[in-house]
C-alpha cells in the first residue's frame, strides 16, 4: 500500500521531533573512523550506597553502630596497582574479571551545597545543581576534531523521572522500537529538495532564521536539522531490530553496538532498573538482592562489550570508555534508628565511580572516603558541614600522585577535594573536547583538575 500525503504528514510530524531539534551535533554523518571512540555511561538510579561495593567498611564498625550492613560479611581489601586500597564486597566479585580494564574512585564530591536526587543528577550530567548542558553530548562535538556522529547519544532504556536525556541530541532509542521504526522509515522516502512540503518548511525556517534572537537562532539550527535529515533517515533505517528472546541487557547492548557501528551515536547511556534510595529500613534491607541483580546486569554489559565484534579486529569494548555512576551516595545510618532497623539517606559529600575501557588505565584505586572504621576520628572541615558523622566524606585529594592526603582540614575547601568535575573533566580530555567546556570547581574558582594519570 502507499503511503498517503496524510500519512506522510503524520509520520512527518513524529519526525520533526526527532530531525528538527536545535542542536547541530545532531546532524553531521560521520564516515568510518580508524580511531573510533564511543561513550557508554551506566547509571545506578537512586543514589547507591557504595558500601555494599568498593568502599565498604568493617563488621566492627557494624558492632559500634555506626554504619548500617546487611549483607553480614567482612569486606576484603581491594588493592590498586598504584598502591592504594579500599574495602570491597563478596558482591563485586563478577566484576572481577575487569579489574585490569576498569579503575575504583572513590569520596568523590558531588554537588556539595544539595542532597536532592535532581539537583545531583543535574550535576553529575551539567555540572549545576538546576540543570544546563549535559557533558555527554560535547564528546560529539566537531572541536573534538572527529566528524559527529548523527546523534549525540541514545538512551536504550526507560529512565523514568531521570534528567538523563536533557538534550535534544540525546534521544530515547529503545530496542522494542527499533523494528517499527525502522520498518516506517523505509516506507518514506527522506525529506529532500523539490518536495512540496520540505520546501514549504525550509523557507519558513528561513526566513525566521535572519534576525537575532533566541527565536530565530532556533529556527537557524533547526533549518540545518532539516537539511540533515536525510541522513539520519538512511541511517535509522538500516538498524536491524535485537533478538526478542535476548536478555534486556543484550537486546540493549546489540542497538548499542549497531548504532556505534553504523555511526549513528558517539554515547549511549543504560539506566538499570533497580531503584537505590532505600530510606526505610526494609528497604535497606534488601540491598544485598539489590546490589546482586544489579551488579549482575553491569556484568552482562561489560561480558557484551567484549564478546559483540565491532569490526574484524576489535570489540565494542574495545573502542568504548565506560562510566558507572550514581548521582549521589548513602549516609552509613540514618539517626535516631536502631543500627539493625535502619534504612540510609542521601550523601553528596561521597561518591564512588568506576570508569575503564578505552583510553583508561584500570587497576587502579583513586580516592578514599573518610571514617573508614570506629576508631577515625575526622576534620573539622568535616565537622561543619556533617556534626552528627551521619556520612562519609572524601578525604583530601593529592591529585598529582592521585592519592588521599593523610591531613585533616580544619575549614573545608573544594581545592583540596575530588569532585565530579575532576571525573567529567578527564573524560574531556579523553576525547579533545575544548577546555571552554571543562567544568570549575565553582564559577569564582579555576577549573576542576584533570586526572592525567588515570589516562592511558
């Protein structure tokens, strides 16, 4: 049957949101690549608590009741090739297999002055607590002297109430889509030059696009979406839906794969399913379950990365750096419950971010997070901005030799920290993006320091 001019319409309509969105990165089709480079970033939604992973503490200080435990094991030393350690689970154990490829860096600061999940997700993605432009999408950006590749990211999963795609280069792709959508596409031609419609569209957006402002910088931008259109449309078109009786990790991974492949995306951005902000005990209590399926996923992920070919010599893995992060940590207890009854809240002041794969050098321990035990005593930086001990917070930061400081700040400054910003910015440095984009410690404070020895 052929498709009627109402139907071309609808499904125009439809595309529009898609094709004609105000980002230039969006648009470029990029050739082949012989050093290709992709972003994939893993989100624990919720807040996890790093405990029940690479910064775990003692049954001591279980017995002390000071930290909630409820998975009931003492933690082993995880030892970096650099030399420093931290605690780690029985839980990590399917990751092991990555120890060489992926690095541990812990009492990462967050956004200091909020404990709000938004604000937080805000600032590990825009680097303000109220939202901007997400980081993921600069890895395309022409500057870093790659050809974009035609999106900035696809979000394969359903992240529901997550800022994770604030930008209209990063796009909701998720493999149950694929089929139909593809399918659509190849029904319609591509938007193109003599077309009625197309042509009718090009010269409104035109024509708004000749004075200053807002309005007609957008009508500017989305007139070059138009006439990247065609592009997109040829590309999208050519994606092959993942096998149904798949896990839904590989199903996602497989749309990964193929839209790295057919330079469809530079990033993608997995959001597990599981929920972490466990404030209530019995909530809490089930975080050994929790931390098991999702550690699981993670390493169904990381398994698929290696074993998916992305051309005759490399992996996926290969050619991808991966990220996995949550916007927040968890207090070690939360007051006034007893230390086997109680669930956790919400802490900005530690964080714990795996990174590894292409580019990174793994093996590494970066970072610590303070009271590692009953008997620590802690700063009075720490004491001014947490007086009750409800949370852990990172330690002074050497950035030179990527080790905590043994000192103990009387007034806490954000120089002397390892933040969020420092993770983002090293990741820049990564991929070329420009130092106009790098992230400041605060806008009255220089930029957030590269991690240059965590690169290979």
């Amino acid at each position: 049957m052929t498709p009627s001019r109402r139907d071309v319409l609808k499904f125009g309509a439809f595309g529009a949101g898609m094709v004609l969105l105000p980002r230039v990165s969006f648009l470029g089709a990029a050739e082949p690549d012989a050093d290709p480079h992709f972003f994939l970033l893993i989100v624990l939604n919720g807040g996890a608590d790093s405990s029940y992973m690479f910064d775990a503490r003692p049954l001591s200080m279980t017995k002390a009741g000071r930290i909630q435990n409820y998975l009931g094991e003492e933690p082993a030393p995880w030892v970096g090739r650099n030399g420093v350690s931290a605690l780690a689970t029985s839980l990590i154990k399917p990751l092991a297999a990555f120890r060489d490829q992926f690095s541990v860096i812990n009492g990462v600061y967050m956004a200091p002055s909020f404990d709000g999940h938004l604000q937080n997700m805000n600032f590990l993605f825009a680097g303000k607590p109220f939202g901007g432009d997400s980081f993921v999408p600069h890895l395309n950006l022409p500057e870093t002297g790659r050809k974009p590749e035609s999106l900035d990211a696809i979000v394969p999963t359903a992240p529901l109430f997550i800022n994770v795609d604030n930008h209209s280069g990063v796009v909701p792709l998720q493999p149950r889509s694929v089929a139909g959508l593809s399918a659509r596409l190849k029904q319609f031609e591509a938007p193109r030059s003599g077309d009625a419609t197309v042509d009718f569209m090009r010269s409104r957006l035109a024509a708004n696009a000749v004075e200053p402002g807002r309005f007609s910088a957008g009508s500017s931008l989305m007139l070059a979406g138009l006439e990247g259109a065609p592009r997109v449309h040829h590309k999208l078109a050519r994606l092959t839906a993942p096998k149904r009786e798949e896990s839904a990790e590989r199903q996602s991974l497989a749309l990964i794969a193929e839209c790295f492949r057919l330079s469809i995306s530079r990033s993608a951005i997995y959001v597990l399913p599981e929920a972490f902000d466990v404030h209530a005990p019995d909530q809490a209590l089930a975080q050994p379950k929790l931390f098991g399926s999702a550690i699981g996923r993670i390493t169904d992920l990381l398994n698929g990365l290696r074993e998916t070919a992305f051309d005759a010599k490399r992996s996926i893995f290969d050619v991808t750096t991966v990220m996995i992060a949550s916007e927040l940590g968890r207090t070690l207890r939360a007051p006034d419950m007893p230390i086997g009854a109680t669930g956790t809240n919400h802490n900005q002041f530690s964080n714990s971010i795996l990174i590894g794969g292409k580019g990174i050098r793994g093996g590494m321990v970066i970072g610590a997070s303070d009271l590692p035990d009953e008997r620590a005593t802690v700063s009075k930086a720490h004491l001014a901005l947490d007086p009750v001990l409800e949370k852990a917070m990172g330690r002074p930061f050497d950035f030179a030799a990527l080790k905590p400081r043994p000192d103990h700040p009387d007034a806490f400054d954000i120089k002397d920290y390892l933040t969020v910003g420092s993770v983002v910015n090293t990741i820049y440095a990564l991929f070329g993006v420009p130092k106009a984009h790098y992230r400041m410690l605060r806008p009255d404070l220089p930029l957030a320091p590269v991690l240059h020895g965590l690169l290979a």
